[in-house]
C-alpha cells in the first residue's frame, strides 16, 4: 500500500466515532481497471484488494451519507441502465441466524442502487459441515426463511436462494419451506465437480447449482486485519468499530451477459 492522506483519515475517523453504526460501500468495483483485469482465488482477495486500492487513494471529501454510508468510490452507484434490462443480484454472509441483517442489506442494496427490488438474493447461513446440519440448525434457518418468504410476497425479492448447502441440507428446507430455494451457490473448492447426488436432487426440484469461490465463513475479521496491516492509521484498525455482515452485488445486463456493476456492501458496529 501506498502511503495515505493523514489529514483524511483523521477527519473521517472523526466524524465515525459519532455513529453507533455505518456501512462501508466499495462501490462499482467494474471501475478499477486493475481489479477487472485481475483473477483472484477468493472474493475474499478481491475484497481486501480493492480496499487497498481505496483506502491508499482516500479523498479529504469522502463522505459519510445521511443513512451512515461510506461510500469510497468517486462514483455514484445509482444505476443508469433502464431497469428491465437489469438482473441484480445480493449475497448476504451470514454470521449469525439473524433476519436484521439480511433486512439491513437489502436496506443498503436499495438506498445504493436506487432500486426498490432485486431478481435474486442469496444468503450464505453460519454452517460448516455435516455434523452441524441437524434439527436445531434447520429450525434456525427456518426462523429467517420465513421472514425471506415474506420479501418474495411482497414483490422487494423474485427469488430466494442458499450457499454450500449438501445434499442433507438441502432437502431438509425443500421439505419444510413454502418458497423453494431457486439456487444453491456451491463450492468446488478442494473438489472438482458437485456431487453428483446433489445435482440429481437438484435437477428434479428445479434448483440451479451455481459455482462461486466464496470462502466459507466469509473472513470478514481477518479482511480487515489484513487492512490493518497495509495501513494502521485506517479507523477499522483503531478498534473503535467491528464488522457485523457483508455483502456483495451483482448488476447483470439481461440477455447480453454483461456485468455493469459489483460491488461489496460492510456492515460496522461501534465497540464503545
């Protein structure tokens, strides 16, 4: 990292330590050439890389929004595509089973974007493995299904979706859900292909199994330890806040398969 503008940090550390909360908006990360251009192992990577680029460059009017944005790109994020040729999409990283942050990220998703829905939302739940994927795991992911179910019937989101869920999981929610899962975002790390019994199941319950290189749990504390280390003068270094959830977007042009926008959307919660 670069060194950084000393006179902009303190300011902006100054007006955050008045916020109980805020949210770190990277904004259209399509923007940066050096970050379009490059493949990176996790979106984890990408994330701490564009931070870098970010906070190395950080401008003395960088402003925190009325709604407790931080917003770090130079650009609006307002979409300037006509909406019906648009397919936007949210993944939530989930730390705990809470509804209030999924609630908190759409919130975010529209005041950014200027939009009042999304075609899909996907959310990663807190599980690691087998041993974990019992009755008191799905009668937690339930209690936030529900609460899903009700933004698909009042039209905020079309579709709802999950992350890393294997063949037991899966249909243990397909049983009980009212709204099916449309998607299951899957992981081939340490693997080739999905397992072919998930994707029979799949199949015959019309779930699409899309491929990511999102770790799992999202390392939201070590992304900005790793922050801390580039740069000690940032204000997520000074312990005065910690991140509670992230989320990233997706804005695709309909029929063309063209991204115009991703983006990466952190939730910070004041530790004093």
């Amino acid at each position: 990292m670069t060194s950084v503008n000393s006179t902009a940090w303190e300011s902006l550390v100054n007006r955050l330590k008045s916020l109980k909360s805020f949210r770190l908006h990277t904004g259209n990360i399509n923007n940066y050439v050096e970050l379009k251009m490059k493949r990176f192992k996790s979106s984890s990577e990408e994330l701490v890389a564009c931070l870098d680029v970010q906070f190395s460059n950080l401008n003395e009017n960088v402003k925190v929004s009325d709604n407790g944005t931080l917003l770090l790109s130079s650009k609006d994020a307002a979409i300037t595509h006509d909406r019906d040729d648009l397919k936007i999409t949210l993944k939530v990283f989930l730390n705990e089973f809470s509804i209030n942050e999924v609630d908190s990220s759409i919130v975010a998703i529209f005041d950014e974007l200027k939009v009042d829905s999304i075609e899909q939302l996907i959310i990663d739940f807190p599980h690691s493995g087998d041993d974990e994927v019992d009755n008191v795991w799905l009668e937690k992911v339930l209690t936030v299904w529900k609460e899903l179910e009700k933004l698909v019937s009042n039209g905020k989101v079309i579709s709802i979706g999950v992350a890393d869920f294997n063949l037991k999981a899966l249909k243990m929610l397909v049983d009980k859900a009212d709204v099916k899962p449309c998607v299951n975002h899957f992981s081939i790390d340490g693997c080739c292909v999905v397992p072919p019994e998930l994707q029979s199941y799949a199949a015959e319950n019309d779930i699409q199994l899309l491929t990511h290189n999102d770790p799992h749990p999202f390392p939201l504390r070590e992304v900005f330890q790793t922050i801390c280390t580039l740069n000690k003068d940032a204000p997520v270094c000074r312990e005065i806040f910690t991140p509670t959830w992230a989320a990233r977007y997706s804005v695709w042009i309909r029929r063309r398969s063209i991204m115009a926008a991703k983006g990466y959307i952190v939730q910070f919660q004041s530790t004093e």
